[in-house]
C-alpha cells in the first residue's frame, strides 16, 4: 500500500476512535439535563459540552483528510508533495489533541489574559482550543493544502474532482484563522466567528465532502468520471450561490443591520437546492448501477450521507431559517435538533464510508459483508433520529412555552425548562443517546474485526472505476 493510503487508513483510526470520546462526552452532556449535579464539582456540563463539540470537529476533519490521503495516489498516481511532512504532523496532530483535552478538563477557570488564550483555551465555540493547539492545527491543515496542491504540481495533470478540491484548500485553511484574534466587542465578534462556523459547514467542508463523496460514488457504483464531475460542477456553483450569503440566517439578532433579516431569509431558503441535488444525484447514480457493488457498507453510508445532508441540513435548517421563526427557535434544542442531524448526516456518514472503502482494499476482502456492519448502521442511525426527535420536541416547547406565550422572560426560561414536553424530550433524547452509543461500539468491533477470519480471501485489485 502506498505511503499515503497508510496515512489515511492511521487518520482514519483516530477518527473513530475519537468519535468515540466524542459520544461519551455527548452522553455525559446529556445527563446534566436530566440530573444537573452529574459529577459535581469535578467535570461541569460546560466542559463535558466543549469535549463533545470540539472532538466532533477534529474527528471530522482527521476523517476528510483521511479520505483525501485515500484517494490522492489513485487520482494522480503518484505518492503525494510532502508526503513526509504529513507522516510527522500526525503524531504531533494526535498528541495536541489530547493535550488540549487534559488542559480542558483539569484547567476550567482562570483570570481571561493572554496567557490564558495562548496556553488554555480562546473561548470561542467549537475552535476553543489555545493558540499553540490552534497554530498546529493551522500548521497541518497548510500542510495538507500543500499535499493537494503540491501533488497537482507534481503530477502536471489533475481531475476536475482534484481541481474543485485543490480551489476549496484556499477558503478551507484561510476561515480558519479567524480562530485566531482577540476581539473585545461582542458583536463583532460574533459577526466574524460565524464566518468560519457557518462558511465552514455549509461551504468548504459540503464542497469538501462533495469531492470526497464524486470519489466513493466512482469508486463503488463504477460511475462514469463524466457524470460524477458534471453533478459536482452543478452542486458546487449551488452551494456557493446560495452558501455565501445564506450566512445572514445568524446575523438576525446580534446588531448586524436589518438588511440582513432580508438578505439572510432570502438566501439560506434556497440553500436546500443544492443538497437536494446531492440527493437525486445519488439515487441516479444507484439506479443506473442497479446498486450493484462488493462493498455494501459503504454505499450504503453514501446513501445514508446524501439523505441525511439534505434532511438534516437542508429540511431541518430550512424550518428555522425564515427570521419570522427564526425569532422563536433562536438558541433554543430546536438549534440543536438541526445541529445534530446536519453534522451527522453531512459528514459523519460520508467519513464512515470512506472507513468501509478503505478497510475493504487494505485487507483485500473481495466483498464486505456479515450482518455487524447492519447492526451498527441501524443502531446509529435509529439512535441519532432518536435523539433528533426528541430534540425536536424540547426545542418546540421552549419555541412556543417559554418564547411564543412566554415572551421570553428569564421566569419562562425557567417555565420552559421545566415543561413537560421539555422533559420528556430530555429524558427520550438520553435513551436515544445510549442506543447510538451502542452503535458506536458495534461499528468499532465491526471496523476493526471485519475480514480478519475471512483470512483465505483471494488478494485483489479493487474493480476498475
Ligand atoms: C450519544 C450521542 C450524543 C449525545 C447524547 C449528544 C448530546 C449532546 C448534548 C447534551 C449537547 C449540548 C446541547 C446544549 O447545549 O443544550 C450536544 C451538542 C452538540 N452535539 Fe451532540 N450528542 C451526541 C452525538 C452527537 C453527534 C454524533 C454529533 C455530530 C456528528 C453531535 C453534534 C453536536 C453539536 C454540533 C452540538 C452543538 C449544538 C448546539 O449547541 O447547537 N452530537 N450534544
Ligand atoms: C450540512 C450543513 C449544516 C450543518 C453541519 C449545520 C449545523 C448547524 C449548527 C451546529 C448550528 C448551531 C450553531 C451554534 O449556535 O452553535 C446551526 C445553526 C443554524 N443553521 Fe445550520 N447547518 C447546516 C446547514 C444549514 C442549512 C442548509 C440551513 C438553512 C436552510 C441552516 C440553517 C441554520 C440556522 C438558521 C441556524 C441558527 C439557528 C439559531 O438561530 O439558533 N443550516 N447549524
Ligand atoms: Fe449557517
């Protein structure tokens, strides 16, 4: 196996092992809600939270680059530029993570100086970690540009799937400095940060795994370079239009001006085109195939993918993105209803079929199958749309008891957080949470032992794209 499918296969074992931190750290978060003396004194919701969100974006982002190691010697046919850089980088990647977790655990309050921002967390969400952790995140993802970019250079030649993905390095690393500043006044604060959360998600990161997901698509149905390119061509141009500016749906209530109510409605209600596109793209593509494939997992993790960004991103950000209910669900578990269902659907799934792609070549299966792969794509899946549910719910109460009748007053905060139906879903939304955590546990048995007594499979090639 060449230099960089080694690479991605190691990005792609600390992305599953830290999505596993990451839902423990989810279901320690979701006691709080249930019991709010959990661990008292020792890890507080706030910890427990920042764990869980900031270990999603790592292991997200170890899962792209763990697919685009995957995939970058077969698009050019050449090992990587600065294959070697990328090799260190992972251990020092692998090794600040996991400082910055104890820093996070063991560091939870302090004066707000400098030396806080540099050696114990920014503050900001989802990109807390300290300025050294950040540099080296900023460190890899330059390197990782320069992987892709490097090996175009290298190679002289490029597919239009690594021409879009080579383009999308540049917005990719550049939002992220925005990690960086310390700025006091609060709003414009805000107003930058939601450049990097919502121009990462619903841009570079959906271009990103677009590309990722054209490769697996050809990959595993054996569709026509043609086709694919044609559909991410189309995708791309719809995410940019309506992406963009769709990044006024945050700018509603934080002292932006009003055009933004306007501007951030109109265009944030077109952003489910795209992803719908994403949808009939995939169904077309398993239609003309006949969904014949050696690799069922993973196609179905693609399919799983392409529904649940259109779902969970497009359907459920659609419902709370029209400023007139966007008053109302603003912050409230309705929020993150959508959050979960859009982070899972749009990136977790497609990281987790990359996972089955790249396992069915480095153990030379000639088919993946067994009924563990089932087990744990029913269970998380169930378990998440669970949880979405139940979110669903709590996040209504709140919209129209402590909001809508409420008028938004600390006492109905209170009201709201005591409401049945609040509860209720609290409560559900836990049961949901252990079901997707024994998905969890079935996926990472299954990862790791699929194959491994099938030992007299006939090495081979994997079918021609
Ligand atoms: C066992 C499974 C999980 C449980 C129990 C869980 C629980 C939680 C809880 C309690 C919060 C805090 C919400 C709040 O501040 O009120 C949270 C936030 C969040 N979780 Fe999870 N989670 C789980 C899995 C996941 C998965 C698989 C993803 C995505 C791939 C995810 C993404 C997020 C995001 C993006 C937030 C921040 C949402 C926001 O503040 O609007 N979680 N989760
Ligand atoms: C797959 C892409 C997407 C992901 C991963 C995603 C994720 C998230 C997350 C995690 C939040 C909570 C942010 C926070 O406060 O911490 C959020 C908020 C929001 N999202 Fe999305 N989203 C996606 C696509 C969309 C789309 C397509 C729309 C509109 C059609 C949308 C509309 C919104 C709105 C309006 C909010 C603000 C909710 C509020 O005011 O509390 N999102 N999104
Ligand atoms: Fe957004």
């Amino acid at each position: 196996m060449s230099r960089s499918k080694s690479l991605a296969v190691k990005y792609l074992a600390a992305a599953v092992l830290l999505f596993g931190v990451m839902t423990l750290a989810g279901l320690a978060s979701a006691v709080y809600y249930i019991n709010p003396d959990f661990l008292f004194g020792f890890v507080p919701f706030n910890v427990a939270k920042i764990l869980h969100i900031d270990t999603m974006i790592i292991w997200l982002l170890m899962g792209f680059m763990g697919a685009v190691y995957w995939f970058l010697p077969e698009e050019f046919g050449c090992e990587p530029a600065g294959i070697w850089a990328a090799e260190i980088l992972f251990w020092v990647f692998v090794a600040a993570v996991l400082a910055v977790a104890a820093i996070f655990v063991f560091v939870q309050w302090g004066p707000g100086t400098e030396t806080t921002l540099w050696l114990f967390q920014q503050g900001r969400k989802y990109v807390e970690a300290p300025r050294w952790a950040a540099i080296g995140v900023a460190l890899v993802m330059l390197v990782f540009a320069w992987n892709v970019v490097g090996t175009a250079l290298k190679a002289r030649r490029i597919t239009g799937v690594m021409a879009v993905m080579s383009v999308n390095m540049v917005p990719l690393v550049l939002l992220y400095l925005i990690a960086f500043p310390k700025i006091d006044n609060m709003a414009v604060d805000l107003y930058w940060w939601w450049w990097l959360v919502h121009l990462w998600v619903e841009a570079t990161w959906e271009i990103l795994i677009g590309c990722i997901m054209a490769l697996a698509m050809m990959k595993l149905l054996g569709t026509s370079r043609r086709i694919v390119e044609g559909w991410l061509y189309v995708e791309v141009a719809l995410v940019l239009g309506t992406g963009i500016l769709g990044l006024g749906h945050h700018y509603f209530w934080i002292g932006t001006p009003d055009y933004w109510l306007g501007i951030g409605g109109f265009f944030s209600a077109l952003e489910p085109l795209p992803l719908l596109g994403m949808v009939v793209h995939a169904v077309y593509d398993a239609g003309v195939h006949r969904m014949k494939t050696s690799n069922q997992p993973a196609f179905y993790w693609t399919l799983a993918e392409a529904f649940g960004n259109f779902l969970g991103g497009g359907v459920f950000g659609f419902m709370i993105t029209l400023p007139q209910l966007n008053l109302f669900a603003h912050g409230t578990q309705w929020t993150v209803s959508h959050g979960h269902f859009a982070f899972w659907g749009a990136y977790a799934c497609g990281v987790l079929s990359v996972c089955y792609i790249a396992l069915q070549e480095q153990r030379r299966l000639v088919t993946v199958n067994g009924s563990g792969w089932v087990w744990a794509f029913v269970l998380l899946n169930g378990g998440l749309i669970g949880m979405v549910g139940s979110l669903l719910v709590a996040g209504m109460a709140q919209a129209f008891f402590e909001r809508a009748i409420g008028g938004s007053t600390l006492e109905a905060f209170i009201a709201g957080q005591e409401n049945p139906w609040f509860m209720l879903g609290m409560y559900s939304r836990f049961g949901f949470g252990l079901m997707f955590a024994a998905g969890y546990l079935t996926l990472a048995w299954n990862l790791s032992a699929l194959g491994r007594r099938q030992v007299a499979a006939v090495p081979q090639p994997m079918p021609a794209e």
